[in-house]
C-alpha cells in the first residue's frame, strides 16, 4: 500500500491544513531511512508502514494518558498473518530522526514477537493492564533484546535513550500538544483495553508463516534469552 495514501485523501477531504501536509511529505524520506536502516541492521524485511493523518491518545483514566506515536496491528486477510506499523502523523512533522528511527525499531521488535507468538499458537492479544505503568513493563519484558535483532550501535544507542522504561521524547510531545492538540486537529482518543487485537485459536491454527523467517525468529530468540540471562546475573 501506499503510506502517504491516507495523507493524500486528508488533502483532498480538507482535514489537514496544507502546510502540515507538506511538511509530513518533505519529512517522510527520514521513515524510508529509517526502514531501510532497520532491514539492513536486521536482514529482516519490515512489514507494511503508513502515516495515520492524525495523533492518538489513549488513557485508562482523566489523570492517566499518554500520546502514541506509532502502533503494530495485526490482521488476518485470507488465512495469512498480515501485521501492519501505524506511524502518526505528529511523529512524521516533528519526531527528530533519532526518535523516527527508534520508534521505527521498536515496533519492527513487536512486529517480531507477534510472528513468534502466532507461529506458537500463542493469543495475539496483549495483556489488560489497568494503567500505562504497567503496560510499559509488560511491554519491555516481552520484547527481543534489542541487541540480538539489530546490528548497528547507533541505532541501539537512540532505542536505548528513547526507551529506557517506555517511549519518552518531552520535546516530541510538547510539540504535538502545542502545533497539533492545541490546534484542534484529528485526534483519535482510544482506552487501554481498546488497543488490544485478538485472533482466534481457529485463525491461528490457519495463519501460514514464512519458514525462512520463522528460523530466523528461533536463532534471534535463543540470542534473545542469552542476553537477558546475562543482564540477571
């Protein structure tokens, strides 16, 4: 699919200024970078990426919210695991290269563990949690270590800065609240428990994989649990 394709209709419906559009589209060569960066630092293909035309926030309550900058959507389309990056539009406009990029990795790692978890006939669904902190634990706790996916210490070096307990970039959100909330531009408002995807276990039992990648998964993981035994001890 196109990823500037939801882009190109909000120009053409009128429910993105013009100037904001431009700069999505003069800045969207940092995601290509970015993805290109991610493939060669992996030799792992990135799934499907476009730009949502709009900032997401999800809270679990009036005093507990967050702003999302990208989500990892996966979709069951003829029996085949289709997983999708949602990236926002405020991470294109005003997200630094290091925070696209790192953003970028980071949800290529939860592409990752989604293909392990269905190739393991696992549910695909995340966890209820009942606030942010503690969905940004579970989140870190189930991923790939970083280090055993990616080949590229500068690249380690932005998700390491940018996600030492959850995705931070105060400059980033600043941005987002003043030139885009503020501005009463679209926002999607979504609640914790409604960013939760769930497949069957008969779907599960049909999805097919690529054998080539799910062997690249197994060798990642048992690099993955080495890693993480070190860190314990």
């Amino acid at each position: 699919m196109n990823p500037l394709l939801k882009i190109k209709e909000a120009r053409q419906n009128g429910t993105l200024p013009e100037k904001v559009i431009s700069l999505i589209e003069k800045r969207f060569p940092t995601v290509v970078s970015g993805i290109n960066r991610i493939q060669k630092a992996s030799g792992i293909n990135y799934p499907i990426a476009y730009v949502e035309p709009s900032t997401v926030i999800t809270s679990s309550n009036s005093y507990d919210y967050g702003i999302l900058f990208a989500r990892t959507i996966p979709i069951i389309i003829n029996d085949h695991l289709q997983i999708v990056i949602q990236l926002t539009a405020p991470l294109i406009a005003y997200g630094l290269k290091g925070t696209i990029h790192a953003i970028l990795a980071h949800e290529f790692l939860h592409y990752l563990e989604l293909i392990r978890r269905a190739s393991k006939m696992e549910i695909l669904s995340d966890e209820i949690s009942g606030n942010l902190f503690e969905n940004v634990y579970a989140d870190s706790t189930r991923l790939f270590e970083p280090k055993a996916v990616f080949n590229d210490k500068t690249l380690l070096l932005h998700i390491t800065k940018k996600f030492p307990a959850g995705f931070r970039d105060f400059k980033l959100e600043d941005k987002t609240i003043k030139f885009w909330i503020e501005k009463k531009l679209p926002t999607t408002n979504i609640t914790l428990d409604s960013n939760i995807i769930k497949v069957s276990a008969e779907s599960l039992a049909k999805i097919k994989i690529d054998s080539s990648l799910l062997e690249k998964l197994k060798k990642l993981e048992e690099k993955s649990s080495m890693i993480k035994k070190k860190k314990l001890y």
